[in-house]
C-alpha cells in the first residue's frame, strides 16, 4: 500500500460511514414485498427518578437504557404482519401511512411477538390459544427462562415489547438534559400548538375536526425531548400494564395514553390517562412498540466517525368493535 494515500483513503472512509447510514436507522422486519422497516429512538438516563407531578403518583423511573419506535405503528406494517403468517389483525382502513387504529390489546401484542419470532427471538407474551384477539395467558414460575414474578405479563427473553406505562411515560415526558418533567410531550410545560399534520417543533396533532382522521405517522407533530412523535395527539396509544399497575389478570383494562387528534390538550398532559379492555377496539387507539436490544438503533454520526477512526487506525496498522375511550378510572 502507497502510504501517501492513506489521508484521502481515510476521507473516503469516514465519508462512507457518516453518510451512509442515518441516526436511528431501524430494523426491517418481513420478507420480500412485505418487508417494511420500524425506527427507534434510545432511552437512555437508566436509573431516573419518578415523576411526582403525574398521573399515577409516582411513574416514570426506568432502570435500564431502552428504545422506543420513533413513529406509532401504521396500516402498512399490519398489512405485512398480515400477508406474512396465518393471523389477521383487523385495522381501520384510512391510508399506508396512518396510525393502525381499531387494532386491540390482544392484537397488539401479538404483532409484537411476531416481531421477536420472525427475527429468531423469543415471544413476550403467552398466547395459549390460537385467535388473534383471545386473551394473554400470565407467564408462571414453570416457564423458568420467561417467568418475571414483578410483570407475568413479558417474557424476560423479550426483545421487543409494548412499552410498559414507566417506559412510555418516561419517553414522552422526560427530559434528560435536565432530569427534570414536562407536562406536555413536546418538551413543554404549556400546550403544544395544534395542528392538522406536519413536523414543526412544539405542535402536536390535536383539536382536529374528529372526521378529518389523523395525520400520517411521520407527520404526526413535534418531538419528545429523547426524539420520538406522536406521543401527544394523532391517536391514543396501548401500553402493556393494567390500568391498576398490578399485571395479574389476563382479562383487565389495560392503559392508554397520548391523546387524539379530534380533542383537546387535556388529553395530551401527563396527568391524564385512560384504559380499555384488552379484547376492545378503537378508531381511535393504536400502538407503538419498545426494543429492549441496543441492537435496535445504529450509532449516531458522531460515533460513527469515531468507529471509522478506529477502523482506518486498524487498517493502517494491519494495512373489532369501535368506541370511544374512556378514563383509566372509570
């Protein structure tokens, strides 16, 4: 090798790295025509304290760095959930890009173990019988390698899950720069500014004519202070735990958070929350999905052009139903 070209070698390297890989890249999920890709945005700040000021009293601490899908789950990624195994997961029909609403607890968490099978993981949740909306069996002490005595619910060989409610909460309210809350999911304590769809930073799908629908997942308004949208509007989102925090019962309500796009900023505060039960359908709740794998997400462009560093120092050296929701009290 012609040492007076290793600078320009180097460029061309570190070139490549930055630039051919955004931060957050996802995991695809599928095959052929139906492969379709899911992007997370990491939690990290493990160990934060709760939050004292919501709803309920406390929530919000996590000891442990995870991710979360930086967009709800849409009709497309169901249609290819559908088209690749023997379950039909029934949806609303509004569009590739909206949200999957109509889509049930039961439902929910079983395109979440799909996620971890058909990526040669491990289901989160005990499904016994074979309809797609049949309830949860719990997960006992005889499933040794699965059992989790503070959540029967999730497999402890899980990968990908449904956020618990502390996961959620956390992502959409938390701010690590300041290890403080918000009210509001926009890194605010005051009302994001409503919108009909779109991208800007304080605003937040909301207070929307409830038949316009709502906006596409990646329009879904501004940002969590970790990166993640939607967590305030557009549509209600199902989390794993009861809405009385205790997971021990198969068939109870199950909690829902974020807000709607069709009502006003209350729904969006951290003081609210709502519940359903799990075999119920909505048109206006739907999903997302947390990863519990660093394998989720790629590196940031920084540490990216730090691994190529490294790289070109080696090489130098080497040369159902619809209803509306209601509260998680009732």
């Amino acid at each position: 090798m012609n040492l007076y070209r290793l600078p320009a070698l180097t460029c061309a390297i570190l070139f490549a790295l930055v630039f051919s890989s955004p931060a957050h890249a996802g995991i695809i999920f599928g095959s052929g025509v139906n492969q379709f890709n899911m992007e997370f945005v990491p939690i990290g700040s493990p160990g934060n304290a709760d939050d004292t000021t919501g709803n309920p009293i406390p929530v919000g601490s996590v000891g442990y760095e995870y991710q979360i899908g930086k967009f709800e789950v849409s009709e497309d990624m169901i249609e290819k959930f559908n088209a690749s195994q023997s379950l039909i997961i029934t949806k609303d029909t509004r569009g590739a890009n909206k949200p999957a609403t109509s889509v049930s607890w039961n439902e929910a968490t079983r395109f979440v173990n799909w996620l971890n099978t058909s990526t040669g993981g491990f289901a989160a949740y005990n499904f016994t019988t074979g309809g797609v909306n049949d309830n949860i069996a719990l997960w006992t002490a005889a499933d040794v390698l699965d059992f989790d005595a503070a959540n029967p619910f999730r497999s402890l060989r899980a990968n990908f899950v449904l956020p618990s409610m502390d996961e959620w909460y956390k992502a959409a309210y938390y701010d690590p720069v300041t290890s403080t809350y918000f009210d509001y999911p926009t890194g605010s304590n005051t009302a994001p500014t409503a919108v009909a769809s779109g991208t800007t930073a304080g605003t937040a799908v909301y207070d929307q004519p409830f038949g316009q629908g709502p906006a596409d997942i990646t329009q879904a308004g501004g940002l969590s202070p970790f990166g993640v949208m939607g967590l305030g509007g557009n549509v209600y989102e199902w989390g794993e735990t009861e809405t009385d925090l205790v997971n021990d019962s198969t068939s109870s309500r199950r909690g829902l958070r974020g807000g709607v796009w069709g009502n006003g900023s209350f729904v969006l505060s951290s003081s609210n929350r709502y519940g359903d039960n799990p075999a119920d359908e909505s048109d206006e709740g739907g999903f997302r999905v947390a990863s519990l794998s660093s394998s989720a997400v790629v590196p940031e462009p920084s540490s990216l052009m730090l691994l190529g560093i490294g790289a070109v120092g080696l090489l130098g050296y080497r040369l159902r139903r619809k209803r509306r929701l209601s509260p998680a009290s009732s």
